[in-house]
C-alpha cells in the first residue's frame, strides 16, 4: 500500500470488519486517538441480531462503547473520551458524525464510499495530525489508496509477521557432528536421574533456545537428540530423548527421522499437556497420534478415552445438513481418522485389517468419541486425550474454547497444517494454530514441532510442484 508518512499525533479511523474481527481492538492502539464512524456504528447495529458468531461479536463491541459513553458528558464525547491502555498509556475514543456528508464524485452511497467520505473529511479538518483508516478489506485498501487515503491492514492479531515463519520447535546442528559441545563452546555436565539422561549445559546458550525445543546434529541418523527442559542466559538443562526409529515404538509405529522422533516423544510425555504438531499432508501428523493415543488408553491406562474432534469446515461448497446423531452428522468429517485407523490396524503379512471386523470397531468405539466443537463450550474433560485435528481452521477465540477445556490428566494435541487453510477469514498468521503455538512457545508443559515430507507419494508431490 501507499507508504504513510506519519505525523506525532495519529488519528485511527477503525473500519466494521477490524471491530468484528478482534473486539478489543479500541484498546491496541497506544497513545493514539481511535475514531469509530457513525457507519461502522450502523453497521454493527445491522450486525448484532442473531446467533452466529458475528451477531455475538457485534454485540461484544457495542457493549463496550456503552461503557465507555456510559459517564462522560457530550463535551468529553465531541472532545474525545479517555481510554486507559494495557501498555500505560492513554488515548482517547471519538465518535464521528457528519451531517451534511459528500460522496466522492462518481461512487455510488455504500457504507464503504461513506466511511472513504468520512475519513478524507476527517483528514482535511486535521492538518496536525495523520489520520489512518485501519480496515481488513482488501478491496477498500485499494479504493482507499486510489483515492490518496492513508489506509493500513490491522496486524495487532497476527502471532507472527508475514516476513517470518511459525516457529518449527527444533534446532539442527547438521555440521556439528560428534563435536556438538565443542561447536556451541559449553561446559557439559551428564547425570542420570531414575530413566533419564539429563544434560546440565554452563556457557554461552544460543538466543533461539526455548522450553519444549528440540535440539539434535542432525535431522535424520541424529547421535544426539534432547528436549529443552530449562533455559537462561548461561545455562540450560537438557534431557535425552527415546529413540523410537528401531528398538522402541508406540503402538508399532517408529519414527523415520529426529521430527517425527520428538513428535513421539512429546506425545508419550507425561510432564507435557499440551502438544501442537504442525506440517503438510502425509508427515504422519494424525498417525503418530492415534498410535499414542492408543498406547496410553488401551495399553498403560492412562487415560480413559480419546476425544476426537476438528473443525467441520469444507473445502469446496457445503452439501447441506447431514441426519443422524452427533457422531453420525460428524462422520464425513473423519476421513483421516478412520483412514489412520485403517492403517493402525493392518496385518503386515496378508494386508488386511482388522478395523473392519465389528468386535475391533466395538472395542475402539467404547473409548473413542467423536465429537462436533460446537458442542464442546462448557465441557471439563478429565483423564483424556484430546485430539484437535484440522487446528489452523479455527479461530484463536475457538481455539481457545477448546483448550480451556482440559480438566485433570488431560493431554491436548493440536494437529494443523497453516499451508491448507479452508476458513476464508484466516491466514497464516492469524489462525488458532499460530496463535497457539506462539502463546504456549516457553511454557514448559507444551511442546511443538513442525514435520517434514518423509514418505509421499510421487503423485502428490508433483501436485504441490505444479499448483
């Protein structure tokens, strides 16, 4: 867009969509003026009747605007009313509202020309300042830059900017070798407490180190693979991974390389509660899972059941309502499930499976449920494991639904790839999942880990290629 040269004092003309989009966004501005348009007011008045999620968002944002009109005079609201801002600093909020307004010649009366109106009057009328109109339409930026319109994309949200990348959860040190300590100049100090080997690390810890990270020399046939239990400045402590390629394996189901190992042992972890494993289709997301789901509910006991859900959004036109029960309504929904389980269950020797004989299906279905998420608000499930398949489809306030959730002994494992988004108002940056995972980055009862392409079929890879 038009590059904006910016004055001291800033006025921040806030668009409908930006206000529906993140409620609290009168509060994300710091010192400066935030002004709400008597359109973006007509239009959340025409948006806060029914039920969906926008109608409740409407109705979120005029709740706020009627505590903060609530005990201010109309002196203070021409002049500006106060807002006490997270970061310290006080702005204020104005309402503006012309009466004898002019459309740009040649446009016709939309709300959109009649918030480009406002914004170019309010504009003239301040000289002393840079007034900014924030929207999140793509269209209107556009309109707005042909017009000479300062206008911006609300970023506040964004978990990460679009010049990074999520946060892969590992570092590889490739050239390293079997010299790794003498390449990162630390003092190692190695002592094994019970079933663990854990690393006391004294030097100069590299910046990018976080709780829940992965570190390994190598990202295939690694010597050396940890999880960051501790981290500061000058020291760290690092424990040693299973190594789950030959020997051991969850359910019967072995890692191929250092991702898919730690992913298997953030799953079987019992001092890790929540897991997010993103990467693209065929990195064994969902397997992995499903194997240590089992492992730990049929196997150790640990849990009670698996609860299995994701987001029933698709990727083409809708087919309509679907009959039956909740589980029968989210069956066409759970295509990798029953796909992993086909899989799970296979006999190596004669191919079959035995998914499909009924006394298996019985077994399963006594500790598996597959539930809708829109059904989930108010849940606590304890002695549980969580499955969130589809993650980077939902939204972080969905999302966040969902998490909350977790009672005692319960493990959540959030499964997404950012790069197959099918929800139109969701990016990258601005989905669950990165929001997730960047929430949860030092926190050190959680762990992440993006997977890469191990095994894919020849035919796919060449779609990705040419698409």
């Amino acid at each position: 867009m038009v590059r904006i040269d910016k004055k001291a004092t800033r006025l921040y003309v806030l668009d409908t969509n930006v206000l529906i989009h993140d409620p609290a966004a009168l509060y994300q501005f710091d010192e400066h003026e935030v002004v709400i348009p008597m359109t973006v007011l007509e239009e959340l008045d025409k948006h806060k009747n029914g039920i969906r999620e926008i109608a409740r968002t409407a109705r979120q944002v005029s709740r706020t605007l009627s505590d903060l009109t609530a005990n201010v005079d109309f002196d203070q609201i021409h002049q500006g009313i106060p807002i006490e801002r997270a970061a310290g600093s006080n702005g204020c909020l104005r309402l503006l509202c012309y009466s004898d307004l002019t459309l740009p010649d040649n446009m016709d009366d939309s709300p959109d020309n009649r918030l480009l109106a406002e914004t170019c009057r309010l504009r003239d009328e301040r000289p002393d300042a840079s007034v900014i109109l924030v929207t999140k339409d793509i269209n209107l930026r556009v309109k707005a830059s042909a017009l000479g319109v300062p206008v911006e994309d609300y970023l506040t949200d964004r978990a990460f900017d679009d010049t990074d990348v999520m946060a892969e959860g590992v570092k590889i040190y490739p050239d390293a070798g079997h010299d790794l300590w003498e390449t990162l100049a630390m003092d190692v100090k190695v002592e094994r407490d019970h079933h663990k080997v854990i690393y006391h690390l004294n030097g100069e810890i590299p910046p990018e180190w976080y709780l829940g990270m992965l570190v390994s020399d190598n990202d295939h046939e690694a010597s050396f693979e940890a999880i960051v239990r501790e981290s500061a400045p000058h020291q760290a402590t690092l424990e040693l991974l299973t190594n789950y390629r030959h020997g051991a394996s969850v359910w019967g189901v072995h890692a191929h390389d250092s991702r898919q190992n730690f992913a298997l042992n953030l799953l079987m972890d019992d001092d890790i509660d929540l897991v997010t494993i993103a990467g693209s289709a065929g990195t064994g997301k969902t397997f992995m899972t499903l194997a240590a789901a089992f492992q730990q509910t049929l196997d150790s006991k640990r849990f009670e059941r698996i609860v299995f859900t994701r987001a029933p959004i698709s990727m083409s036109e809708d087919i309509g309502f679907l009959p039956g029960t909740e589980e029968e309504k989210m069956s066409p929904w759970m295509g990798a499930f029953h796909d992993n389980m086909d899989n799970l269950l296979r006999d190596e020797h004669d191919g079959s499976s035995t998914w499909n004989q009924d006394a298996t299906r019985q077994l399963l279905g006594s500790r598996v449920q597959i539930r809708a998420p829109g059904f989930m608000r108010g849940r606590t499930l304890n002695d549980t494991f969580l499955i969130i398949d589809e993650a980077q489809n939902f939204t972080p306030k969905q999302l966040k639904s969902l998490v909350t959730r977790a009672g005692r002994n319960t493990k959540i494992v959030c499964l997404g790839n950012v790069g197959q988004i099918d929800t139109p108002y969701l990016t990258a940056n601005t989905c669950g999942m990165a929001a997730v995972v960047q929430n949860f980055k030092n926190w050190p009862h959680a762990g992440h880990v993006t997977l890469q392409s191990v095994e894919r079929s020849r035919l796919a890879l060449a779609g990705e290629e040419l698409l």
